[in-house]
C-alpha cells in the first residue's frame, strides 16, 4: 500500500494483537494441531472482543475449529503480552491506517541480514528503535511498567510509505517477488 499518515503515538512494551485473518489461517489452526499449550508457549491470551476494556476469557469457550474455518471469526482477538518474545519487540509506532501496518521494534534482530525478509505481515521493522525514538520523541521515552505504556510524540510526524519491489544495489537493479500480489 502506498499511505501518507500522521504518527502521533508510540507505546512501549507493546501487545501485538493478531489480525483476525491470522487468528483463523494460523493461530486457530496451531491450536488444532497442537493444543491450547500453542496460546501459552507464544504467551499469546484470548479476549472477549476488540474493545480496549474487553475481558480475557477462557480459550477452552472458543470453538477454534470454527474458527479455521470461518473466514469472519467474530469478536475473539488474540493478543500477545509484552516481554522479549514480542513481534513487536520493545517499541511500537502507532499510524492511523486502514491497513494495520506500524513502524516497530522486532526480538529478531538477525533477519535484517538477510536478503528475503517478508515475515512481518505488512508492518515496518526498524532496525534501530532507539535511535528513532529518540529523533521522533527528542529522546528515549522510559517506561515506568512492564505493561504497555503510551506516549504521546512532541510533534505528529508525517509518514509517507509505499511498497516497491524493486531495489539499487552495488550490482545493478533488483527485480523482486511482489509478495502482496
């Protein structure tokens, strides 16, 4: 997608909610194969919906065969608590859009070496979260809990982004795959 946004926002110890799309291809699926451990072992907790006061239910109430194979699977939202093992990592950059997509920190520092790095489901992995932080904020903003915590920028900044699947290198121009069709 191609986007021009406003950032206003950036939450530390970020939740990463799955998009509901992955919660019926993959989370449900993991479940069916492997059990309601999947949930605990990628410290991932079921909520009653998407409001932002929604209650944590019991992943046992939620019919996940449903689930895989219903291509709306209502209200559940999935979400991943804060801590090291985050997809988001340590850091968030909220964009109002009606894709989904952030800027963010990643635990998976190692994948910036390499060349096919298509594993973020459309969000921006920065490799540097501290030192964009500190350019968009004026400085490092210190969390007071392990929990997430929002801070609000100085100054909205403008983002403007668009996918390209070209790119220059030392060698010439390189074609790539279009991921996202």
């Amino acid at each position: 997608p191609m986007m021009a946004v406003l950032m206003r926002d950036a939450k530390v110890h970020p939740y990463w909610n799955v998009p509901p799309e992955l919660i019926r291809s993959l989370t449900a699926k993991r479940i069916r194969e492997q059990g309601l451990s999947y949930l605990d072992d990628f410290h991932y907790e079921v909520l009653a919906n998407w409001s932002p006061d929604a209650p944590v239910i019991d992943p046992k109430t939620v019919n996940w065969r449903r689930v895989a194979a219903d291509k709306n699977v209502g209200n559940i939202r999935v979400r991943q608590l804060p801590g090291p093992w985050n997809s988001m990592g340590e850091m968030k950059f909220e964009m109002p859009n009606d894709y989904g997509i952030y800027l963010h920190d990643t635990p998976h520092k190692e994948l910036f070496v390499e060349d096919e790095r298509h594993l973020s489901n459309g969000c921006v992995r920065l490799a540097d979260y501290r030192r964009f932080a500190g350019w968009v904020f004026g400085r490092m903003p210190q969390a007071t809990s392990s929990r997430e915590q929002e801070f609000i920028l100085p100054m909205p900044v403008p983002v403007y982004l668009t996918y390209l699947t070209v790119s220059a290198t030392p060698h010439g121009v390189v074609f790539r795959p279009d991921v996202y069709g």
